[in-house]
C-alpha cells in the first residue's frame, strides 16, 4: 500500500522546504520516495518533482478567465484537481511507494474549503494511505496570542482533514534568532500542549501592550480557547530543522509511526537487487539502529541553549569531512606555523574540549537509546 504524506501549513510555513529536505534524506537512506506539486503558483520548485499539477492548470489564466486573485485563482485550481482526479490518480501511479504532495498555502484549503478533503477522499478509496504533517512555523512561540490562534488552526485543520496526523513546528533552527532564548517556558511546554492555562498571565500582559485591550472579555475568550484546545486533546508536536539530518530522521520517524511504515532494515540492495551505494547502505542501517531519536530537552539544548557551540562543532566537522574528501584543501603549513608561532595552544585545548563535549552529547544520546554509534552529528 502507498503512502501518500501531505505538509499543510499557512504560507511560509515550510511546505515545499520539508519536500524537499524528506526527498534528499529518503534518498540518502534509499528509500524510494517520489514528490508531485499541488500548487499552481509554485514558481519556484526546490525538489525533483515526479508531476506537477501546472501540467493541468495554469494560474494566471484561470486568474483572467474567472476574473479571481492570486487566492481565489488557488482555490479554483484545486477544484480543477478535483474534477480532473483522474489526472492526479494516474500521476500517482507511476510515483514510489512514498509520495509526497506539496500544497498550496491557503489556510482555506485547511479549514472550510471543500477541494483539498474530497480530493484526498478520492484517494484514499483508490487505496492510498494518507498522512498529513501540519506544520507551523517556530516563530509562533515568541507571541503567547500566537501560539494559541496556531493551535486553533491546528485543531481546525485536525477536523476538516480527519487522517493520521503528525503537527510540527518547523524552522526551529531559527527560533533563538527570532526571540526563542526569552521564551517564559522550556520547549516542552510549547511542544506537548499541556497545562495551557499557565499562558493567561503572559496572554493578559500582551494584551495590555495593545491599544484594543478591554481586558475581561478577552481574558474569558482565552480561558474557553484554552479549555477547547485541552478537551479536544491535541497530541503536540514534533520539531524539525530542514538542515539537520538527525531532525531529519527524528521527524522521518514519527511520520512513519503515524503512517504505520516499518523501515525493512538496512537494505544493501534496491528492490531490483543492484546494490545500493556506500554512504546510503551507511544511512540506511544507521536509521535501522535508531539513529536520529531526539528528547525535546535535547532539541532545546541543541538549538536554543548551546546553539552556536553546537553549530561551531557541525562546522568543524564538515571541514574536517571535507577535507578528508579533497574537496577542501590542507590547512597550509604556513598557516599552523604561524599558529603555533603565536603561542596558540588555547586553541587547540578550546577544539578538544568541543570534541569532548560532543563525544558526550553522542554517548549520552547513545544511552537514551537515540544513538547509532556511527558518529554521525553534522546535517
Ligand atoms: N531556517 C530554516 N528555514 C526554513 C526551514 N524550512 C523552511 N525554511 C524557509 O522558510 C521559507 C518558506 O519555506 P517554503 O518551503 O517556501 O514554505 P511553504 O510552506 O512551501 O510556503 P508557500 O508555498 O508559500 O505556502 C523559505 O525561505 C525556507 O528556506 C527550516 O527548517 N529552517
Ligand atoms: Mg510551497
């Protein structure tokens, strides 16, 4: 059985970006996955598409003809998929056993509008497993009003697109940049939606920032928003950063819980038998022994505690890969001469000492169970 895995998400939440990066990592572990465009008025492709829904409608001129906007013209588009599902199931076909399906951003599509649901209905009476990633952007975090609207539309978008559901907060590589290391509370507070009712205070005091504030009634709406949220028990989120191969495969997993995938071990060959390269036989038995389980408190550690000396690691680490690999030349001998000249041991102390923290954070990751003992850190 196929499984066909849609990111849905407000503009700019990561859609295409997650294509992407799942299409690169699934090749990287050998496993056959294929990406189709749903959006019309995707200029600007990053992945290997297998089709794109632009074969079939053209946006500018349904924009003209039906005299619509850039929205509208979306919208319209989608009830073309819709009315022309043969096209879409006849696409699917030829596509692998995972297909990715980029969508518009429209939240309509995720909340009222009729085309996407009855579009993956037909689906999955054709035979399809269907598994949609709702993703939001990490930023949300940083504006407690923020947060909790995302949530909503979470909520919404669980009930009008009623399939197995994996909720991300994307981009969260970014999130100290945008204010993540002043946030009142850990990450897993953010992640698991629990206890929401410690926000009021922070909700309250955002409001008096604004000049709209009449205090009570919003402090009411907060409190039955909240309510809602907990009775209608949002399972949380997972986090991811495109860039990073153990966010990779940390969210590659949980997608594979929800869609009930088990990778069949480390395969040294393709399905027709031809023998798969090195470094994807590597990947794949690596993803195999667990590798890439991340503890929310060690995606807070790595992205928002010690993120720059994490990043300073991955860094040398991919210099070094580089290098090992000639792509990257030796340091020249003068360049270390003068080094030493100027009495620099401090830092080679200061590299060793990173190399030992990172030895640790592997062996500690190791003993969580989420290590694969191949050394693996960088993305
Ligand atoms: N730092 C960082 N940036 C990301 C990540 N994922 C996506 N982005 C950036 O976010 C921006 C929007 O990403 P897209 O993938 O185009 O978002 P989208 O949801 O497809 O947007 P629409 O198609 O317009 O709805 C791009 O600049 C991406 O490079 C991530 O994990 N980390
Ligand atoms: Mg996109």
């Amino acid at each position: 059985m196929s499984t066909i895995l849609i990111p849905t998400g407000p503009p700019g939440s990561g859609k295409s970006t997650l294509c992407n990066g799942l299409q690169q990592f699934m090749r990287a572990v050998a496993r056959p996955c294929s990406v189709g465009n749903l959006d019309p008025a995707n200029d600007n492709i990053p992945y290997e598409a297998s089709f794109d829904v632009r074969e079939l409608v053209n946006i500018e001129e349904v924009m003209e003809r039906e005299e619509l906007g850039p929205n509208g013209g979306v919208l319209w588009a989608m009830e073309e998929v819709e009315a022309n599902i043969d096209w879409l199931l006849e696409r699917l076909e030829d596509c692998e056993e995972t297909i990715l399906l980029d969508p518009p951003g429209q939240p309509e599509l995720t909340t009222h509008h009729t085309a996407l649901p009855r579009i993956l209905h037909r689906l999955e009476k054709a035979g399809y497993r269907i598994v949609i990633i709702q993703l939001l952007d990490s930023i949300v975090l940083t504006r407690p009003s923020l947060y909790l609207s995302s949530l909503i539309l979470c909520l919404r978008g669980m009930l009008h697109l009623p399939y197995p559901v994996v909720n991300v907060l994307t981009k969260i590589d970014n999130l100290k940049a945008v204010g993540g290391a002043d946030l009142p509370f850990n990450l897993d507070f953010y992640t698991e939606v629990q206890d929401l009712h410690h926000l009021l205070p922070s909700l309250a005091q955002e409001l008096q920032a604004t000049p709209s504030a009449s205090s009570e009634k919003w402090d009411k709406l907060n409190e039955a928003l909240i309510s809602l949220i907990e009775d209608h028990g949002l399972v949380g989120f997972d986090t991811v950063a495109v860039e990073d191969r153990q966010s990779m495969a940390n969210l590659l997993r949980a997608i594979d819980r929800a869609s009930g995938y088990v990778f069949q071990g480390a395969r040294a060959t393709d399905e027709e038998g031809r023998t798969i390269s090195d470094e994807a036989s590597i990947w794949a038995q690596a993803m195999n022994e667990g590798y890439g389980k991340m503890e929310i408190r060690d995606v807070q550690e790595r992205w928002i505690e010690r993120k720059e000396e994490f990043d300073e690691l991955e860094r040398k680490a991919w210099e070094e890969e580089a290098r090992l690999a000639g792509a990257l030349p030796e340091e020249p001998a003068a360049t270390v001469k003068r080094k030493d000249a100027e009495g620099d041991e401090n830092m080679d102390e200061e590299e060793d000492e990173l190399l030992v923290e990172q030895r640790k954070w592997q062996e500690e990751k190791a003993k969580k169970g989420g290590g694969s003992g191949t050394g693996f850190v960088k993305k």
